[in-house]
C-alpha cells in the first residue's frame, strides 16, 4: 500500500468523502487553513474527534497531518477557521496557551527528553513546574506511569543509557503525567529502529484500552488497522477520505491507497 504522490479528490457523488464523528465532539476542527509563506499546508479541514475516540491520519509526507497536530496544541497559529475543545474555540486570540496545551499531550519522533535530567526529573518536571505539584505526590505519580509501562527500573536512567523505544516511552508517559483529557500523537515510531517499533505501539495500544482520546498521525498502516476508531487520509492539506480503518484500508475509493 502507498500513500505517495498526489491525489485527485472524489468524483462528485461518488466514493466515501469526508465526514465528521458521529455525537458531540472532544476536539473538533472547523474549516482550519494554515499556511506557511505562499503553501497552502491545511485547506479547510474539517474533523471531529469524539470523546475515547482514536483517530489516526495517514498520507505522504507534507500532506498536513503534523501540521493538524501542531495546530491542535496551539504550537502553531491557523489563519482561518476554528478549533475547539469540548466545544470551546481554543485558537480564539487571547486565550492562555498554556493552560490549554494543560489539557492536551503532545508526543513527537524525535522525544525531546532533557539529555541533562534522569528519566524522573524529566517526568515530573511538568507537573512540579506548570501544576505545582508537590514533589513527593508528583514522583508517585511518576513511579505509578513508568511501573505500569515497564520502565520502573530506569527511573534514575539519563536519556542517552536508554534505547530509542525506552525514550520514546519515557516522552508518553512525561505526557501522560499531566493529566492530559487527550493525546496527539505525531509520527511516534518513524524515528525507531523496525525492533523497537512494537514496544512504542503497544503503550499506544494500552491507552486505547482505557479510554484515552487520541489522533495519531502515522505511516504505520497496520497499526492504524488495528488500533484506530477512524482513519483519515490527508492529502495536500485536504481529507480526501475517511472511515473505519476495515472500510478505507481495505477497500479505499482513491486509487493510490490501493494494496499493490
């Protein structure tokens, strides 16, 4: 299967085209364009995710879908358009982006852990910092997240003694830690090794199972079959098709999402 290479939209009348969740949703995009210089990266999109749904983006690369994300927590500005959380507008001027992005985990390939703090000082610098927690409450939280992701025995560990998968655990769960209501997820495996990809995708697995919300931007086609509520094929900063991940991986209206 291949999502490379441009892509014409739907006849009209024809084919699965873009629709929105069913039910009120937790996070919803409404007409969202970004643009950077004279690239159009986003081109109206139009989204919403419900609440403990997984929501996972496919489409070749520059097809706007860590830009989606990037959007989501506020970590860039739209142009137009409208993003919401539990029906609130979150990219209206003004707002605190930073008691919004409170709410919202934000996981990326590269980790981004502190390479001069030990795995706990990067997970519980968040909530001791931005939620003033206090640090014995906020290292028990700690202990419980790395415990239940096989990583209790790193706590001490600096990010250069683990491996990728360990590190990219180790930025979920310094995610997790805030408490976020949701968890964007941006390509969290395409800097891995093909070995440590599985270890990485089974916590992604473990959150589905209770109850997270998440949108997850992927190349990974046999996870997004396995493990999202709806995929979304993003090309040219457009959806161009989305549905069940049996319906769309399976038997897709566009040609290029065809098995080969």
């Amino acid at each position: 299967m291949t999502v490379d290479g441009p892509l014409e939209p739907a006849p009209e009348g024809g084919g699965r085209g873009p629709r929105s969740g069913a039910g009120s949703a937790k996070l919803r995009f409404e007409g969202v364009w970004k643009s950077f210089g004279d690239r159009d990266v986003l081109q109206g999109i139009d989204l919403d995710v419900g609440e403990h749904e997984v929501v996972c983006l496919i489409g070749a690369s520059g097809s706007g879908k860590s830009t989606l994300l990037r959007c989501a927590n506020l970590l860039e500005v739209i142009d137009d358009g409208q993003i919401l959380l539990d029906g609130e507008d979150i990219s209206a001027p003004g707002l605190d982006d930073n008691v919004i992005r409170r709410r919202l985990g934000i996981v990326f390939q590269s980790y981004n852990l502190f390479p001069h703090r030990d795995v706990l000082a990067n997970v519980t610098m968040g909530p001791r910092r931005a939620l003033r927690v206090r640090r014995a409450e906020a290292e028990a939280r700690a202990d419980e997240l790395l415990a239940r992701f096989g990583l209790a025995d790193k706590r001490n560990a600096y990010p250069d003694q683990l491996s990728g998968g360990q590190q990219q655990r180790v930025a979920i769960v310094r995610a997790l830690a805030m408490g976020p209501e949701l968890m964007l997820l941006d390509e969290i495996t395409s800097a891995l090794d093909p070995e440590l990809v599985g270890e990485v995708l089974d916590v992604v697995a473990e959150l589905k199972e209770g109850g997270m919300t998440m949108v997850i931007a992927t190349h990974e086609m046999g996870f997004a079959r396995e493990i999202a509520d709806r995929v979304c094929f993003l090309d040219a900063g457009r959806i161009l098709e989305e549905g069940p991940p049996d319906e769309l991986l399976t038997a897709p209206t566009h040609e290029r999402l065809h098995p080969r």
